[in-house]
C-alpha cells in the first residue's frame, strides 16, 4: 500500500518539506548517505514552474543527509537556449551555482533508447544519458492544468527527459498513450510536488496562478497523480494518461482506495481548478483552421498566444496543418502556422517552423504594425 503526504506549507519550507518526507517514511527510506542524486523540476517556461525555495530546501535536507552527489537537469520546450533562457529567467541558475551543483540541460544530452515492455504505441524511447547516471530520481512536478492532458503533474514531467524530436514525436503520435509508454520505460524514487502556488484556467503556460501552499510527496507518481487529480477537482475520465495507465498496469479500484493519505486529509486540501479554456489564450480577433495538425503545432500555437503582448488589431484567419483545400470568402487576413501548412499554400503572412519557435508570432504581428502593445 502506497502512502502520500499531502502537507501544507507554514513559514519553514525546510521544515514542511521534511515533515513530507517524514510522513511517508523519512528520507533514508529512499535515499543513501552515499547516493547520486539527480533532481528533476518543471522548467517549461518562467511562469508555474517548480517553487525556487522548496528546491533549495530539498538540497539542504539532501546536503545535510550526505549524498554523494546532487545534479539539476531539465529541457523545455524549443532548443537548448530555450532551456538555458529559462535556467536563467527562472532563478535555477544562480541556485546551481550557489551550491556548485552541474545544471543539465537535457536538449544537449546524449541520448540512450530504451524499449518499452508490452507497449501501447511506443516500441522505444530516447532518454537522456544523465538519467542512467543517477542513483535516485526524485520528481519534483508543479500542479498544473494542461489544455492537452488535462492536467500536469508526476507522470507528464517525466517528459523533460526526452531530446527535443522525442516530445515532438509523443505530440504526433498521441501524448496520452505516449506518457504511459515513457513511465513504463523509466521511473522516479521519490516525487514531491510542488503546489504552494499552482495554476489554473490555461497550461502548461499562460494560467493564472493560484496559492495553495502545499506540498505533496509520495514513492509512486500514479498514487501522487491521483491524489492531486482529485485535489484539483478532476474526474479520471478528464486525465486520459493516468486513466490508460491505470487500465495498462491492470490497477483496479480496490487497489486505488488502498493509497494511504496522510498529512492534510483530500477534502481538506481539495481546490476546484478552472479547467482550460481555449477561449482564454486565443485571440477573440483569430479564427482557427486547422486539418491534421499534430499536437505539437497546437501547442506551439498556444504558447505563441500567451507570449503575445496585445490583442491583433485586425481579424486574422490562422490555418494549421496539411490538409488545407479551401479558404473561407470573407475578406479577413490570412496567416499559415507551421511547415505542413506553409509549405503547401501561398499565403504570404507565415510563421514557419516545426513546430514554429513560439516567440516568432509576436515578432510578425509587431513587424506589420498588427498589435499595440498593452491591450491584451
């Protein structure tokens, strides 16, 4: 029977973060004095990732314990300078270097490709090499909602392992069934999540932050997953990767209720997130045409809204994907987004890329006067 702690946070995070641990058996029922540890936060971005201080916490108490060794590695999305952009933007940085620790930004790591037992959609998957190097993994995801898997939490962070063409290709496949796969492929010792601020209404980016001022920690990222599902107000049937998941490993409901919370009790702890709204993120000045366009694109897209800085000044019919046959007869201005679409229509206004890089469509509209700044 799996236990997780649900603990809120007083003004100590040190202290609230090792009664997490304590809660659930101490740390040195996951970690020895002598291990390699390697720490694996949410960094997708400067805005809901995991909390700076409880990461500094987690090296003292780790520091204090002796391990051997403590590394930091993440990849976001984009290339290796996004990563080293968001590194930098989000303080990571400067805490690696306070207590000379190595900071890997997996977009440049090699790559080993491990197979996947009996899987649903993936045979193998590329995971970076610094994975392999470490002897305990602890998981340390941000409570999130997600516009593609519902929610983000234990299971979906594991994806910051992968080299950019592997996310890449989990979109184009099927996200769902591809994070099942990745967590049939490789696991974590300890997770503790970080929700002291959370996000809601729209994710991975562009929500809006709520403070919860908890802390969760558990050995098994499907028990922790599940708890924070329902502290978020979520059905099953709205998280499909945890849901496969749970069909995949046979892990029926009598063996769910068997996960022992201690701590805050659910109920106590329970937030009804906002769920996300595509309204909330897209432009009311855009209408969107999209045919086959993979997932990846779709979120290259989103994150491309939330980065913008106004609302455009004109209504603008953006297409997606590589199947576009015909155009609407209306007179609104048209912009291709992607390579599958650019590549096969003659629209002049374009953001090409695969995906396209998610500042590029603020740069254009700027370029051609079509946003004011502020008015977003």
């Amino acid at each position: 029977m799996g236990q997780v702690s649900i603990v809120r946070v007083k003004e100590n995070i040190k202290e609230s973060l090792n009664h997490s641990m304590q809660l659930i058996g101490g740390i040195s029922k996951f970690i020895q004095h002598g291990d390699r540890i390697l720490l694996k936060p949410n960094l997708n971005g400067w805005e809901g990732t995991t909390n700076r201080t409880m990461v500094e916490a987690l090296i003292q108490l780790l520091l204090d314990y002796q391990v051997r060794s403590i590394v930091i590695g993440e990849s976001t999305f984009g290339d290796a300078q996004m990563t080293k952009f968001c590194f930098q933007k989000t303080g990571f940085q400067d805490l690696a270097k306070k207590y000379h620790l190595p900071l890997i930004n997996f977009n440049q790591s090699e790559t080993v490709s491990v197979p996947v037992s009996d899987p649903l959609i993936l045979k193998n998957i590329l995971i970076a090499k610094e994975y392999f190097e470490a002897d305990v993994i602890i998981n340390l995801p941000t409570m999130k909602v997600h516009y593609a898997t519902g929610i983000t939490l234990s299971l979906k962070n594991l994806k910051g392992f992968l080299p950019p063409e592997e996310k890449k290709h989990f979109h184009e496949i099927g996200l769902d069934l591809a994070i099942v796969d990745l967590n049939k492929a490789i696991t974590t010792q300890l997770t503790i999540v970080d929700a002291i601020q959370a996000m809601e209404r729209m994710g991975p980016r562009g929500g809006d932050i709520v403070s919860l001022n908890l802390i969760m920690a558990g050995e098994n990222n499907w028990e922790v997953d599940w708890v924070g599902m329902n502290i978020m107000g979520y059905r099953l049937s709205e998280v499909k990767h945890l849901c496969y998941y749970l069909e995949d490993l046979n892990i029926d409901e009598q063996r769910i209720q068997e996960i022992i919370v201690v701590g805050e009790s659910i109920e106590n702890a329970q937030y009804p997130f906002k769920k996300v709204s595509m309204e909330a993120i897209i432009p009311p000045t855009f209408t969107l045409y999209q045919t086959n366009a993979c997932s990846a694109c779709m979120n290259a897209l989103l994150l491309s809204c939330s980065f913008l800085e106004g609302i455009p000044t004109v209504l603008i019919d953006v297409f997606l994907g590589s199947n576009i046959v015909e155009f609407p007869s209306n007179h609104h201005l048209r912009l291709s987004f992607g390579n599958c679409c650019t590549r096969k229509t003659d629209i002049p206004l374009s953001i090409p890329g695969c995906p396209p890089y998610p500042f590029n469509l603020n740069l254009l509209l700027k370029q051609r006067g079509l946003i004011k700044k502020g008015e977003k």
